[in-house]
C-alpha cells in the first residue's frame, strides 16, 4: 500500500477532519511525485469544498480497498466503475464520472481491429487474474493465460510468450514506455467505462457537493488541463 497526501492547504479551526480515499491505479493516474491525473484532480476537487485529503494506493489488493471503504476505515473510493454499492451497500456513488477507462487490447506483432470480443479468438490472450471486465468476456474457447500483476503481463508479451495482453490503455501505455517496450494499442476499446468517486455513507452529505465541484472543473476548464497534462488530449 502507498500514500500519497493530496497537496491542500491546512484546514482552518473547527474543520471536517481529513478524508480518506483509496485507488487502485498507478501511473499515470497517481505517482510518486503526486503529480498523476487523479492526484491532481482529487486535490483540486477537495479544495473546492475546502477539505483537506489523503490519497491511499492499494496496486495489488482492490478487494481490500473497497472493503475498507464500506466498512468505513478509509472515507471512499477515488475512482472505480458503477455498480460497486450493490456489493458494498455502505457506499454511495458520486454520480458525475471522474473519467473514462479504455480496456484495450495491446500487442507487439499484431495488428488487428478489436471490433469485439470475438476478434480476440485467434489469438494467445493474457490478462490479470480478477479483471472482472476481461473474466466475463474474453471468448472461453480460445487459450488464456492469467497472471498476478501488469509487470508480468506485459513480461509475457516481450518474451513472446503471449499474442494480446488486455489492460487499461494509460497504465498500459505508461508502463511499456518504462519497459521499453514498442507495443501497438489496437483500436476501438473494447470497452469504454465511466469510473466514479465513492463515499461512505457516513459523508452523505458531501455527495453531491463533489458532484458539484466535478462539474465545476470541467466548465470552467481545470479538468481538461489536469486531463491533458498527465493522460493526453485522446478521449
């Protein structure tokens, strides 16, 4: 697990206390120097509602994650799909998206258009194990391997022991950058998905004053810089 303090300002006498929020994303969404896209954009959403936040990193244990958030030790989630309050009931979703996620297909030797789930049949597909998106669609008939993590996924594409590997297109895209890997990203996604802060129940309150400061940020331009400046101009 790793911490990273949302750069605010201290909160004046008499303030809420600090909230804690988890993801599960590494760069380019969060990095060491605080300076990903969701680092960014949760310290300029908090700040508007002049609340001081923590951002808690849990890369390899998302149940974790989302467990304590519903039982209430950590505050909310930073960024997850919709649907997660069916599961964890303690857990109300923000309903403005924080961003779209593409799980995309990725491959080195291989050029093909992902038009669906059965373009994958030819191929050798890898993915990481509890992907919930690639378990329920990938086509059972053809070979899959599953592995623990994306340093090992994308290990299996460099040594050509894969055809595709399937992940989220800018963690993708980061990670082989610092790999040094030259791996083609096939288009379209194969799935496009709204991703959303959650709170616990006990923030109820806050709900919709986060929507709000969203919103906000996306009219009045602040998303799109933070946007462009950590993921790129691609929507």
């Amino acid at each position: 697990m790793l911490a990273c303090g949302l750069l605010l300002p201290a909160l004046p006498a008499g303030a809420a206390d600090k909230l804690v929020l988890t993801a599960g994303v590494l760069a380019p969404y969060t990095t060491p120097d605080r300076q990903g896209f969701l680092d960014q954009l949760m310290a300029a959403v908090f700040h508007e509602l002049g609340l001081e936040a923590e951002l808690l990193i849990y890369p390899t244990a998302t149940e974790r994650g989302m467990r304590n958030a519903n039982e209430g030790v950590d505050d909310g989630l930073a960024m997850r799909v919709a649907g997660l309050e069916r599961q964890y009931p303690n857990l109300i979703r923000v309903p403005e998206p924080v961003a779209f996620n593409d799980f995309v297909a990725m491959s080195i030797k291989y050029r093909f258009a992902t038009t669906g789930w059965d373009s994958l049949l030819p191929y050798e597909v890898s993915y990481i194990l509890g992907w919930k998106v690639f378990e329920q669609n990938v086509p059972t008939a053809k070979e899959r391997t599953l592995v623990r993590d994306a340093e090992q996924l994308f290990t299996l594409l460099a040594r050509d022991r894969t055809d595709v590997v399937l992940y989220e297109r800018w963690q993708g895209l980061a990670l082989t950058q610092a790999m040094g890997l030259q791996v083609q990203v096939l288009e379209p996604p194969l799935v496009r998905t709204p991703m959303y802060i959650y709170l616990h129940k006990k923030h109820a309150a806050l709900v919709p004053r986060v929507a709000q400061a969203l919103v906000k940020l996306k009219r009045n331009g602040t998303y799109d810089r933070i946007h462009d400046a950590t993921l790129g101009k691609q929507r």
